[in-house]
C-alpha cells in the first residue's frame, strides 16, 4: 500500500464524483459538499502528478458537471466546483453510477483506463436510494 507521499509524488488516477443532488441534501448540505470537494481536490492536484478529475450531479436525472478532459488546470476544477448549483430531485443512487460508467469511462471523456490509470467513483449521498 502506498503512502499518502507516494500519492503526492507522482501518483495518477482518474477520480470521479458522483454528488447526490437530491431533496434529501437540501441546500444547506449541498455547499458542505462543494466545500468538501474543493478541499479534496485542492490537497490531491498539488505537485508533480498526474489527477484528472470528472463530476456527476445525481438524482432523478444524472448530470455530467464535467468530464476528466474538459478542464486541463486545477484552478478551472476548483473553480467549476465553486459555482456549481444545486439540482433537487429524487435520490437514485444505482441510475447515477449507471450514467458514470456509459458516459465517463470512456475514452472519448477522457479515462485513461487502457494506459493502467486506476479509475476511481467516489459517490457523496444522503439518505436511501429509491
């Protein structure tokens, strides 16, 4: 197992967020989770290594934020998260991951699987799934 320095010097992985956008976050928890993902992204992309990151919003309706390839600075990722909005909705968390694995493992969005890149989900929810 690797350490966290490891991670920092030179590491690479493709990390995706799938954030629950549903009634059950309400507003008030939605920006804890802007501000959690900002603070995750800005500790991983520091150095001489190689993060790339994509977001999906879930709920009734998953929603592509970005892909790994649409931004190419951490600054345009911390950015995004920043302004992102809250959706509403109901809570689907197997349609959401469903979404991630058609539309974001793919080379055409920018997974870099076929070069032995670990690709990695993490999923932010509230509450059951329906």
């Amino acid at each position: 197992m690797s350490s966290f320095k490891d991670v920092k010097n030179g590491a690479a992985a493709d990390i995706i967020f799938l954030v629950d956008s549903s009634w059950s976050i309400g507003k008030e928890h939605f920006q804890l989770v802007r501000e959690f993902l900002y603070d995750v992204i800005e500790s991983l992309a520091v150095g001489d290594n190689d993060f790339r990151f994509a977001l999906v919003q879930f709920n009734g309706n998953p929603h592509t934020e970005f892909l790994f390839n649409t931004y190419r600075s951490k600054q345009e990722v911390l950015s995004h998260v920043s302004n992102m909005s809250y959706i509403g909705g109901s809570n689907q968390t197997g349609k959401g991951l469903a979404y991630v694995m058609q539309n974001h493992l793919t080379e055409a969005a920018g997974s870099r699987a076929s070069d032995g890149v670990p690709q990695v989900i993490v999923v932010l929810t509230h509450g059951h799934s329906e």
